[in-house]
C-alpha cells in the first residue's frame, strides 16, 4: 500500500499499518483501566464519596479533577463531531459496524446534552457572590458586615428568583396582580433559601433523614393538650354530626374542581359519560367565562335541599394562576366588622376571598339565591386553597349572615391569625386527614423544617449517597428506622471519619434567624408571623398501615377532634401529598361513614342528594357532569341568574 498522505505530505506508514498500534492502545488502556478501579478499591474510603455532608474535607480534591474533567470534555465534543460527520458522508462498511458506531457517537452526544443540561441546572447566579466568603467562612464577619451582607444577598436572590418564576410562568398574562404576585412569590422564596448554604440533594438527604427518625420516635412531639371524642358522649355526639356534615358537603366541595377531577376518579369512562350528558343537554345549558387570573378563583353555588343549604363550593388549586395565590404568603390585615384585634391573613388567599365576596354580593347572587330560599342557611365549602377561601369568605359574610357554617376540607394552616382563628371555632369545621402536608404547611413551619434538617443532616455520620440510597429503600419497601441512626441523640462518635463542623457551617454567613442551643420556637420574619388553621379541626387517621403509597379500598380510619398545635410540624411520608387529594379524601369519609365509627344514620355510598342548582358564572357546559360528582336524581330544576331553567334527566 502506499503511504498515507496527512498534513500535505507523505508518511513512511500505510493506512494498514494502523492494526498492531490500536490492539496495542487498547491493551494499555484496559490495563490503566484495571489499575484506576484497583486504586479505587483500595482506597475509596479516601475518595470522592467519603465524609459527611457538612464534613467535606475528604472531598477537596474534587475540584481539580472536575477542571480535568471539564478539559477532557472539549476533545470528546470534537471526537463525538467527526463520527457524526463520518456517519453523514455514508461511508460502505459492514452493516454492523455501522450500526456499533452510530449507536457509540448517539450515546456520546446523549452523555455531551446531559452534561450540558446538568451545568445549566447546578449554575447558581449568586455563586459569584458567595464564593469569597464560602472558604473563609461566617466568622472573619462582624454583625454589621453579615448583616449587610445577608441583605444584599436577599435582594440579589430575590431577583433571581422573580427571574426563574417569570420563566417558568411565561404562559401566563402579565396584568398588576400577577407581577405582585411574582414579587411576593420571589420574596417568599428568597427569605427561606437565602440564609442556608445547601443543595438540592442535601435537602433530600436530611427529608429523608427526618422521615426515618420521624418513625423511629414514633411522633412523640404530638402535645398532651389534644382533644378527643372519645371521654364523654357530648363530644362524640357532636363529632358525629359534623363528620356526617363534612361527608355530605365534601361533594359540593369536589365539584368545584370540575370535570378534571370527575375524568381522574374515572380515567377509563369519565370522557365518554361527559360527552353524552353534553350531548343530550345542549340546548339547556349555559355558558359563562372561568376566571383565570392570580387572586380570583372560579366557584358556584348551589341550592341543597336535603340541608335546606345556599351552599357556595369554593374550588382548590387547579392552575399557575391558583400556584401563585398559594405563594402569595405575605400577612395582610382583613377590614372586618368584628371585634377581633388582631385581624391579619395570608395575603393572596384573602384576595381571592375578596374577589369571591364581591361577586357574591355585588352581583347580588346570593340575594336571588335567598329570594327563592328565605329560611335556608348558608353554608361555604372548598378544598385545599378554596377551602382557605371558604374560611376567609364565612369570617367576611358572617356579619350580614350570623348563621353562616363553613366546612374546610385540608385547609392550609398558614391562614389566620391566632385571633382569628379562636373566633372561627364558633362557626368553622376543618377536615384533615392523615399526614397531608397542606394543613400543616406554614412559613413558620417551614423554617422549622429548614431547622429540623439542618440540625439532622450535621449530626449525620454517613456519606450522602448512602443517606439517599437507604433512604430511597425505606420510602419505596420500608424498614427498621432504628438501623440508620445519627448522632442527634449524643450517641458514639467513634464512626465519624472527622469531627463534625458546627451547625453553623450550613447557614450562610451566620444568619441571626437560627439558634441551635435550644429547641425554641423560630421567630418569623416580619411579613411572616406565624398563622394558624381555620375553626375546630377533625382529624381523619388510617387504622394500621395498607400500604406506603396507595390508599386500599379496605383501610379503616378513625376520626377525633385535634388540637391546632398537632399540626404544628410538617411530618415527612410517602402519604404527605396523597392524602392531600380530594378523592383520597372522600374515599376515607365514604369509609367512616359507612363503617359507622362515628355515625350510624348517614346516607350509604350513592345516595341521591336532593339539590337544585345555580352557577351564576363557571359552568361552561358543565351542569350535567355535576349531577354526575354529587349523585343527583333525575327531573331536578336548573336555574341561572339570567332567568332560564332547564331540567336534568340522565
């Protein structure tokens, strides 16, 4: 063969010469492969997953040989690009060499995206910013310093995160509510995540540490001051009324939300029966405009005359419009005609309470509602953010309505003032149930989660990925939370591989919010003080365990009266979210009430709720699917502000 040709001129070496060289590359680097893993074997305790979280001495190579990696990543880029260009030009081997190298340079533009993708994600805007105080460390600062310092850096990330939110709520409109609800939301998020020096995955490693020693102490914080049904008669009396209630209301409440939920309770039949109740109903139906911006949420009200009810059902949390209403956590002062002191509520709930206030009365859809029912009574309901509304909208109307009832189905907790909250027992019944985390999510236990996975994940002898491997395990099959331990209680420090770092070290800079000394209570910032869940709580909890994730058709519940405080903490489950649902939810009060554990003549599952309905302005076609959600009976009036009727008949 002749000699190649590279660089303009000839070599003294034939392009089949090349055989021997490549065996011989690939011999030497099968070798350097077998010493790396004997080097790693050998001394792995050494290497890069050794230490604790906050214990990262072992691990202070680890950015030089990320720079190592970052220079290798240039010529693979350029490698991974000749093979696709070789690809491209249709070069004639055998079929399946070309498939071996199409399959290699996929795989390698698949790792090159990843790593891209990866660096975007981690990239931390305010790094620049922290960087030359991460290594020194808070204590080279006085007060005055940190203390400028903190602010500067809370404005920095609250612009961030104003930035990251506008992003990811591009789909929506930019009127004045939503641009507030943005700075409040980047605000909120800001004050929590400014002060800490932690990553996504170390948040996950402590929520996994908390939900093991959760179990291990099997919920000891929960106060002696609990009340419960069960001593005396008058109590359980009362509970079995209101669960009967709730059980009753809880439908009007799901109905709110529409056809979505009617399709996720019936994936495989709900669209075919709603395009036939629509079908046959056409000519009959209505159709009105949902509202669709931050601080305004769809509701209707309905006319119940099983109850001889107004019931107005406020819906939950549906939309980024709904999210942003949620996250609006501020505490603003309500203007109420009642002699309450301190009269202050989460902000962007109490907006959306307003605006469902004034369509109720501007528009004058209650008083149509109570000219054809003058001795009915009013009742509010919701779910999840409506039911944070339908506490708030009861307080409002409860002087031009004095018999006003609200049923709250997982209210948030962080809603009304402790003022506020005494004065709602009279008229205001919450419903819980398990371990749902809405009922007890509030900024003031938000900074006390922070805190509780701070102290765990410093007293935490074991390297990350194990934390994150075992944890994974114990969520998914379950466990002895016993064989994990820390070091939380004092117990031997023996295993340690250093020291640990003060608690501190996680904090950023020393921020003034924390100190670990003593288990009291956070003080919230200024725009946070702490707010508590709306009325007299029932508290709805699984007898044994069905299962970590799914709710069994056969669990058995039992309910009793509980204190605000027990909601005081945010346990962690893998329930904390499912129990929150809506159709979980009715599921396990169709359970009680059928089992009869707290009353023994409510209506079986299926009974005909004799109710006449009006949707003064969210129907959208939608009357017959909420005959369908609250099992209506046939031939049953239809009414809408407007003067029409129409009659329903499946």
């Amino acid at each position: 063969m002749p000699g190649m040709v590279l660089f303009g001129r000839r070599w003294a070496i034939a392009s089949d010469d090349l055989v021997f060289p490549g065996f011989f590359e690939l011999f030497l680097r099968v070798l350097w492969w077998i010493g790396i893993l004997t080097l790693y074997l050998l001394h792995r305790g050494k290497l890069g997953c050794a230490g604790t979280i906050c214990n990262p001495g072992p691990r202070k190579s680890m950015s030089k040989l990320l720079y190592i990696r970052l220079a290798l990543f240039l010529p693979e880029m350029v490698w991974a690009s000749l093979g696709a260009i070789w690809i491209s030009d249709g070069v004639e081997c055998d079929r399946t060499v070309v498939n071996g190298i199409i399959a290699t340079v996929t795989v390698s533009w698949i790792i090159i995206a990843s790593t891209v993708v990866t660096i975007i994600i981690v990239f931390d805007p305010l790094g620049g910013k922290m960087a030359p105080y991460s290594s020194a460390g808070p204590s080279h600062l006085d007060s005055h310093e940190s203390s400028q310092f903190l602010s500067g850096l809370k404005t920095a990330a609250a612009s961030v995160w104003e930035t990251r939110i506008k992003v990811l709520c591009c789909c929506i409109g930019r009127d004045d509510h939503t641009r507030v609800a943005f700075s409040s939301t980047a605000e909120l998020f800001s004050t929590y995540f400014s002060d800490t020096d932690l990553v996504p995955s170390d948040i996950a490693a402590g929520l996994a540490l908390l939900h093991q020693q959760q179990d291990n102490v099997g919920n000891n914080w929960e106060p002696d001051e609990a009340i419960s049904y069960s001593p005396g008669p008058a109590p359980e009396a009362d509970l079995g009324a209101e669960l009967e209630n709730c059980h009753h209301f809880m439908q009007f409440a799901a109905a709110a939300y529409g056809w979505p939920l009617y399709i996720y309770r019936n994936p495989l039949t709900g669209l075919c029966k709603i395009g036939v109740a629509e079908a046959g109903q056409r000519n009959m139906i209505w159709s009105v405009v949902i509202s669709s911006t931050v601080y305004e949420l769809p509701f209707l009200v309905a006319l119940d005359h099983r109850k001889e009810s107004v019931v107005v059902a406020v819906r939950g949390t549906m939309s980024l419009h709904d999210i942003l209403t949620d996250l609006s956590a501020e505490s603003e002062t309500l203007s109420l005609e009642c002699e309450v002191q301190d009269c202050s509520a989460h902000k962007g709930i109490s907006q959306a309470a307003r605006y469902v206030y004034q369509r109720l009365i501007n528009d004058g859809i209650l008083s149509q509602a109570f000219s054809i029912a003058p001795e009915y009574q009013l009742v509010i309901v919701g779910h999840s953010l409506g039911a944070g509304a339908a506490a708030l909208l009861a307080i409002m109307l409860r002087n031009s309505y004095p018999q006003v009832r609200c049923y709250a189905f997982s209210p948030p907790r962080g809603l009304l003032s402790k003022s506020l909250h005494e004065y709602s027992k009279n008229f205001i019944v919450s419903l819980v149930l398990g371990k749902d985390v809405i009922p007890r999510l509030s900024v003031t236990n938000l900074e006390d989660l922070k805190r509780r996975i701070l102290r765990v994940i410093a007293h935490c002898n074991k390297p990350k990925y194990k934390i994150l491997l075992h944890g994974c395990w114990y969520e998914l099959f379950g466990g002895d939370p016993d064989n994990f331990p820390t070091e939380l209680e004092g117990g031997n420090q023996e295993d340690l591989t250093q020291p640990l770092l003060a608690e501190q070290s996680l904090l950023a800079h020393g921020s003034p919010a924390y100190s670990f000394s003593s288990d009291s209570p956070l003080e919230s910032p200024a725009k946070y003080p702490p707010l508590y869940p709306p009325g007299r709580i029932i508290h709805l909890q699984e007898e044994g365990t069905s299962g970590r994730f799914c709710h069994c058709s056969a669990a058995k519940y039992s309910a009793k009266w509980s204190h605000e405080s027990e909601f005081g903490k945010i346990l962690i489950g893998p329930k904390m979210l499912t129990d929150h649902m809506p159709d979980i939810l009715m599921r396990a009060l169709d359970r009680v009430v059928s089992d009869g554990a707290a009353c023994t003549s409510c209506p079986a599952r299926g009974s005909a709720v004799d109710a006449g309905y009006w949707m003064p302005f969210q129907d959208n076609g939608l009357a017959p699917l909420l005959f369908r959600l609250l099992r209506l009976p046939d031939g049953l009036n239809l009414r809408c502000p407007s003067g029409g009727a129409g009659s329903y008949k499946r």
